[in-house]
C-alpha cells in the first residue's frame, strides 16, 4: 500500500467513526520545519528598510500615496469618493455679485459719459475763470537737460482746451506741458526720449494748479509715445471710431503744475 492509499484509509477510518480527523498530518521534523518556515515568510513578503538600502525617498512617497488611495473611502460600485466638501457660495457673496454686475456694466456707459460732460463743462462750477494760456506756451521741468530737446510735439484740439502732458514713464516725473487752445493746432520742441502721455482738457480755465476745476477731465494715453531726433509724435484729440489711440480716466486728477 503506497502512502497515498495509507492516508486515504486513514480518511475513511476517521469518517465511520463519526470523528472530525486532524487538521494537520504529522511529517517528520525536517518537514515540519520547512512548512513552518514557509508559513512565516511567504514569498514576496515586505522587507526590512534599513538607512543603506535602494529604497529612497521617490519609493517612500510613491508607497505613501498608494496607501493613501488604498485606505480612500469608496462608494458605490466601488467608486473612490472624496472626504472634501463643496464650498458653497454664501449669501452675502451673491448678493454681492447680484448688484455689482450690473453697476459694472453700467460704468462702461456712464464713464464716456461723463467725460463728455467734463469737457463740455457741463458740470455746476461757481468759481470764475480766468484766461487761459496763450496757445503753444509751455511749462518745463526745472532740471531737463535743453540738449535732448531735439524733437517735435504736435497737438491737435478738439472743442476743448488741452493741456498735453509728457511725464517720465517709471518715476511719473513731470517733464513738459504745452497749452492749446480749443479748435487749434500747435507743434513744438520736445524732449528725444520715449515718454508717458496725458491729456488735460476742459472748457472755464482756473490756472495751473485747478485746470478746469469740477470739469478737468484727466486721461493718460495706453501706450509709450517715442520721440525721435529725426521724427516727432503727437496727437489729435478729435474722438472718432476708428481712432487708433487708447487713452484711459485717471482716477486722481493732475498735480499742479
């Protein structure tokens, strides 16, 4: 009898004798040892990790993220689903948004507005006037250099008297203005250089340091304006549509001159 028919019988013993058999078949030591030695280490088990071993920081993190998403809470159908809860938008905010909107959109409309109102002056000024300068005079920053004045400023006016203005583009220093009456053209020396451009412009003049009181309208133009030794640069201050010239409000109105 091999030893296969030996543990059969031994099954069917334990079977008529209405008795549970034992769980585990007694082998001799080498073997209870190698099958207690497989049970306590089975293959592909983790290692020790030790300071002098090939796992780095890369594995640690990427062995921390897969333990982070192993533990993720998952919903239904097995779905992983997230412990962060919605921001919802609070009351006061879209209250906010509900009036603020609209007056944005509204400012787009009234600040045109507005400006034709000023230069027109149309807005309540009590004070009197006073003359305004003669067309082409100018009012030039104490410490520039008379050398560089090596190009021209042309000035084109609308209905309204205009003060163009040239400052320094980064320290916004003063450094030429020029006065041009309302319907008139001018064009004078001007500093070579590339410089900021803003535009004063009203109609009841209150002297350099008021401009056209309640009704200065104040703009800067968008872009740097480039003075050359052999070409000038100017503007003409009739607004039409295919104006090729941005220009955008100040909010604080010109420093006296």
């Amino acid at each position: 009898m091999g030893i296969d028919d030996r543990d059969y019988m031994k099954g069917e013993y334990w079977e008529r004798q209405g008795k549970k058999g034992p769980s585990r078949w007694s082998f001799n030591k080498a073997e209870r040892d190698a099958a207690r030695k497989a049970a306590e280490d089975p293959p592909g088990g983790a290692s020790r990790v030790g300071e002098n071993t090939s796992f780095d920081q890369y594995d640690r993190t990427a062995a921390a993220g897969f333990s982070r998403i192993r533990n993720q809470p998952r919903g239904k159908h097995g779905r992983t689903t997230s412990k962060q809860t919605l921001r919802h938008v609070s009351t006061g905010t879209r209250r906010f948004a509900s009036w603020a909107i609209p007056i944005l959109c509204l400012a787009t409309y009234v600040i045109p507005i507005l400006a034709d109102l000023r230069r027109g002056g149309w807005l309540p000024d009590t004070e009197p006037g006073i003359p305004f300068p003669e067309t082409g005079s100018v009012s030039v920053a104490s410490d520039l250099p008379m050398k560089i004045v090596r190009s021209q400023l042309t000035v084109v006016t609308s209905d309204s008297n205009a003060v163009v203005q040239l400052v320094h583009p980064e320290t916004e220093r003063h450094v030429i203005s020029v006065f041009v009456a309302a319907n008139s053209e001018v064009t004078i020396p001007a500093p070579v250089g590339i410089w900021r451009m803003r535009v004063i412009e009203g109609q009841k003049w209150h002297g350099n340091a008021k401009f056209f009181g309640p009704n200065t309208q104040y703009e800067t133009v968008a872009e740097l304006m480039d003075f050359g030794h052999s070409r000038g640069n100017g503007i003409d201050l009739h607004r039409r549509i295919d104006g090729n010239l941005k220009t955008r409000q100040m909010l604080v109105g010109p420093e006296p001159l």
